[in-house]
C-alpha cells in the first residue's frame, strides 16, 4: 500500500500501482525525497499536517516516522509561529538525539510546498496506552519511570533545552532492541523514550510565548508556563509529578484542571487507589508544588531523593533496578540478566502450595478488578465482577465457569452491587453514569445520569426497591427501583464518596468517605443521623451487620474500626494489616468480619472476641474488595492484576 501525501485526503491509503490518490485524485509520491515510502498515516496534526509511517529503502526498508507541516492558520504570525516550531523540533532532535531515549532526527526538508522531518521509529506503545492496557501504577513501577526519565532530562536540561509538554502520551516504552540507523545507536528493550520535542524550547533566562497563548497541556503544564508562558527545568519536574499522577491514578489531571484549576495538587493523594510510600508522596509532593520556588529545581535533585530512598529501603530495589544497581550513588545500567535479587515475596507455587483455603483463581478481566458481589438467584449463586476493563462478568460460584461478559462501554467500573432478590446488578462507572442490568439474563436495563463526577460506589436496599449511589463529586444519590427514577440526592461529605451500605431495616445508609468520616443517614428525612470520626485517612469501605447493630469502616490507615450504631461510640479497632484496607463484608449472621487490603491479604475477624481468626495470602496483587457468598462459606476477592480469587471460609 502507498499512503497519499495530501493532508485533507479523507482516505489516505492507496494499492501499489497507480500515480493518483483514489480518494481525493492527487498525484501519488513513490518515494519522498527519493527512498522514503509512505505507508501509513499514525496521526493527524489538527489542522497542522499528518504523521507517517514510512520505510527507508535505502536501509533495507527500515521503518522511520514522517512528520509532515502543512498549516491551516489564519494570519502571518501563527503560520510563522508554525514553521519556526517545526524547525525548531528538527534542531532539538538533531542536537539531542544521540542520547538512545530520544528519537534521531534522520531528514528535514522541504518538498512541494510542505515541510518534511523524518526521525527514528520507536517501536514500543506510549505510557497512556500501557495505563489503558495494563491498568494503575503501583510504587514501584513509577520509581521505575522516575529513574528511567530523570536522567533524560537532566540531559535535555544540561544543553539548555526544555520539553514544555511531558505527559503519558509523550512517553513510549520500547518492546525490543532496535538498531536506530544513526550512528550505532542501540536501545535496551523497556526502556522508556521521550518524543515530540515539537513544543521544546531553547532555555534562556526565561522563555516566554507571544501573550494570550500557551504551549503545553492542560493538568500537566504548571502555572507559570500556562500563565507567564515562561519555561524552566523545573517546569518540565510539575509535569513529570503530573504524569506519576495520572499513572497511578487513572485519572488525567486535564479532569481536575478543568473543574478547579490547580487545586488538586494539594489533595492529588486521596485519589490514589493503591497506597504508597511516605518517601514517595513527599517527593511526588515537591514536583507537584504550584510555587515554582518550592518545588524540585533540576532533575538532579529528584535522583538524590530517590536513590537516598533505596538505600535506606533495599527491598524497594529488586522491582524498581531491573537492570540498574546503585554505585557510590549513581545508576549504573547492566545487561539483562546480570543482576540477580531476590524478591520479598514467595513464589507463585508455594504460596498456593501452602495457601489450602484457596479454591481457585479466575482469569477474564484484562485490567484491574476494582469490585466483587455474590448473589443467590434462580441459577445458583452467583458472582459478579467489575473491572477497569469497562466491563462486567457473572461467574458460577460453585464452578468457577463465566456466565457472561456485560459490556458497559462507559468507562472504568468502581463498583457492583446485586439486589438481594437476585434479579438486579447496579454498576458505577467513571463516566459519571449508573447502570442497571438484569443478573438472570445479563441485559442492560437502563442507565442512570445525573452525577456530576465518577460515581464510586453503589449499594442496594434490602427490599431490593431502592439504589445508592457515592459520587467523586461527594454526593450520594438514591434512586427508585425498577424504573431509575432520582429520589434524592444527600450532600454532607466534602470528599468522594467511596462506599456506601444499607441498613437492614432499609430505613438507614452508611457512607464512608476520603474525608475520612463515615455518616449514618436516615432515608426518610434525608438527614444525617451521625458521623463518625477517627480514621486518619480516606475511608475505603463500610458494612453494617444483619442485626443493625454495628458498623464495620476500613480505611488507607490500615484499620478497621467497629461503631455502635445506636450510640455512635467506637467499639474496637483492628490492626493487622500493613497497608489500606479496601474493603470489608460481614457474614450473613454477622459473626465474621472478612477484610481486603493492598497489603497482598485477606482477613477474617471475630467480632464477638475481636481476634483475628487467619489470614488468606493472595497469589496475586493488592486486594481491592471482597464479597461474601449468602451462606458464608465461601468468600471472593478482587485483585489489581485482573484475577479473582474464591476461598473457603471454613474447613
């Protein structure tokens, strides 16, 4: 095939064979500038061009990217604008390419009326594509990205150069060695590479764009360069701290830009759902600062921080060096293979080999699954999972075979919840929607809108008549069953709304939120009845037992707290997890307390003796829920890496 040059041709692709574009009639271009061929469009720039993929039959048809700049600009000085960025990307990629995480500039000419820049192909996918792939960031894997990244910088910023628009989608992981064509250059596979210098500047005393305009992205561009248009080293750290941010939330900070401009980086860690270090916050905490002055001053900084960090806390370095050992406090880059660690935790065979409570583990989600319910219906019990997959899927309990898959398409799910009369399944989807299906057919039934941020969290009423959904926004709101229609909406918490739980009488609603309070509701007035108070961080999850008596709240300060619902007292709290506790569940007969953490376990508790009765080691990832089967047998558990794990409660 043979791609057509024209930047509004509408259907670019052409067979070999002909000389005019079937689509718009142009005259086709074999070979640009004589051995390039074009095959591909990749991008289209918006107005400014396209981005090819070409082959160099010069070099035995070596794959090379085609940026081409073709502006539709009104008025001489953005067309200006335009060229002198273009070129000025060509200057940056031939000054800066000879570091193997930049891609080489290999051409830049002019030919019929459009400008042309040809660099190195990277074969590898960008970091936002790896998210949307892979799912959520954990510590390790963004120290990883911070030790891969700082270096270029610093490199970049030693020859006075300042990229001005770092974000996922500039960021590409490399999938295997490739030779570049450029002097020899080869690459390690996995290694992350820095593109689209388009935006960079040459670093002065300050670096300023013409007033009114602003070069960057919105959430990862910091306040002096979208409000000034002035660029320095440490410009480039906000956008990098931005970028860990997205990575290990999911959540692109454009969203919160957007809503309340720069406020979200005081409380960027509330919206984690994995936790991570002290160390860690405090160093994402100073590349994330809005005064320039208090934040990161070069790349250099940032590396001493963290290397200091693995040199106190070696069991953070097996995960995170790969193939980089610390030597007299630099990175030294090794070979595959010629670092051996051993890791903190057991093999995968041993610890099911020990583990004589696990039943089995489900595989069918490609992302993270980030909620479990366990339903008893007219086909059995059933299990139902949500993922960060988009999707949902009924299990057979006993079986452990699939039902269905339910495709949401409406974004991230964050939470599942059925009806205890087995015919319903809510699910809460980031795109600000509830949706509703029928758990004996998998059909969807409606969707329900009136959020205004991601809804969290969803739960029930034991009449199976009302739902209630948790909000980002920190709204909860209660709709009527079966028709979806809006009943009311409850507004105290001043945080997202993380979970929310039925009373047995369906008369009262617990939420427990990352303004670290849980309140009680009462559902005929719309009023809170209490709030409870004594996590010191985000609450996870809640559960009220059958008998209406107490409260179950976990939190990302590793605790659970039980609460006397009648007077509103704390009855005990339990310290056994080393991380945030995620969720919790009660048996049917509220005698056990079963609890999740990212602490890699579950645990059972007995609420009459508060002693905890075992721990389940999970053979995966951090755990993110758990459900109980209605005969308190059986328990399932979510995990970040995609599986489902179902245990036996008792022997």
């Amino acid at each position: 095939m043979l791609c057509c040059l024209n930047p509004d041709c509408p259907h670019p692709l052409n067979p070999d064979g002909i000389t005019n574009c079937q689509s718009c009639g142009a005259p086709l271009t074999p070979l640009l500038r004589g051995h390039y061929r074009v095959i591909k469009v990749l991008s289209d720039e918006g107005g400014f061009g396209r981005t090819y993929l070409a082959e160099d039959v010069d070099k035995l048809n070596e794959r090379c990217v085609v940026k081409q700049l073709a502006p539709k600009v009104q008025g001489t000085w953005a067309l200006k604008k335009a060229i002198e960025s273009f070129q000025q990307e060509a200057q940056r990629l031939q000054e800066l390419g000879k570091n193997p995480q930049i891609p080489t500039l290999l051409a830049y000419f002019e030919q019929d009326s459009y400008l042309y820049l040809v660099q190195e192909f990277i074969d590898g996918q960008t970091l936002l594509k790896e998210l949307r792939q892979q799912g959520i960031y954990g510590e390790t894997e963004i120290r990883e990205v911070l030790l891969d990244l700082l270096p270029v910088l610093k490199f970049i910023h030693e020859r006075g150069v300042i990229h001005r628009d770092i974000k996922p989608q500039n960021i590409m992981r490399r999938i295997s060695p490739t030779p570049s064509g450029s002097g020899g250059k080869t690459s390690g596979a996995g290694e992350l590479v820095l593109i689209d210098f388009g935006a960079s500047k040459q670093l002065s005393a300050t670096v300023r764009t013409k007033p009114g305009t602003t070069i960057g992205t919105r959430g990862y561009t910091p306040l002096e360069q979208m409000q000034d248009g002035e660029a320095y080293p440490a410009s480039d750290l906000f956008s990098l701290g931005a970028t860990c941010f997205h990575l290990m939330s999911g959540i692109s900070p454009a969203i919160f830009w957007t809503e309340n401009g720069y406020s979200w980086v005081g409380s960027w860690r509330q919206h984690l759902r994995r936790p991570i270090s002290t160390d860690l916050a405090e160093i994402l905490d100073k590349l994330l600062k809005k005064d320039i002055q208090e934040r990161y001053q070069s790349a250099d900084e940032v590396i001493k921080d963290l290397v200091r960090d693995l040199t106190i806390q070696p069991s953070l370095q097996p995960a995170i060096l790969r193939n980089k050992v610390l030597v007299g406090g630099a990175i030294l880059l090794l070979g595959f293979g010629a670092v051996c660690y051993v890791n903190d935790f057991q093999p995968l065979d041993f610890l099911v080999a020990q583990n004589t409570f696990l039943i089995k583990t489900l595989n069918g989600h490609s992302n993270l699954v980030s909620s479990v319910a366990i339903s008893r219906t007219s086909n059995g019990v059933t299990l139902v999972s949500g993922s960060f997959d988009t999707t949902l899927k009924l299990w057979n309990l006993a079986t452990g075979k699939e039902i269905a898959t339910l495709e949401a398409n409406a974004g991230s799910v964050h939470s599942v919840a059925t009806s205890p009369d087995g015919r319903t399944v809510a699910s809460a989807h980031g795109d600000k929607t509830v949706k509703l299906w029928n758990l004996l057919t998998g059909q969807e039934i409606r969707t329900l809108y009136g959020h205004l941020s991601s809804v969290e969290s969803v739960a029930i009423s034991p009449n199976s008549k009302i739902l209630a959904s948790g909000s980002f926004d920190g709204n909860i709101k209660l709709w009527e069953l079966p028709s979806g229609n809006e009943i009311a909406t409850l507004s105290s918490h001043s945080g997202a709304v993380k979970s929310v739980a039925f009373g047995r009488d369906g008369q009262t609603l617990a939420s427990g939120s990352e303004d670290n309070t849980v309140k009680l509701w009462n559902l005929a007035s719309k009023q809170v009845i209490r709030t409870f108070k004594g996590h010191s961080q985000p609450i996870r999850s809640v559960a009220m037992s059958s008998d209406g008596k107490t409260l179950a709240s976990s939190s990302a300060d590793a605790t659970i707290k039980l609460w006397n619902l009648a007077t509103g007292e704390e009855i005990y709290t339990f310290k056994g997890h080393s991380y945030s506790v995620n969720s919790v569940a009660f048996t049917s007969d509220g005698k056990i307390l079963a609890s999740g953490s990212s602490d890699h376990t579950i645990k059972l508790w007995d609420v009459a003796t508060k002693s905890e009765i075992r721990t389940f080691k999970a053979p995966s990832k951090e755990v993110t829920s758990v459900a109980l089967s209605p005969d308190g047998k059986t328990l399932a558990s979510g995990c970040t890496d995609g599986t489902i794990n179902v245990w036996r409660v008792v022997r």
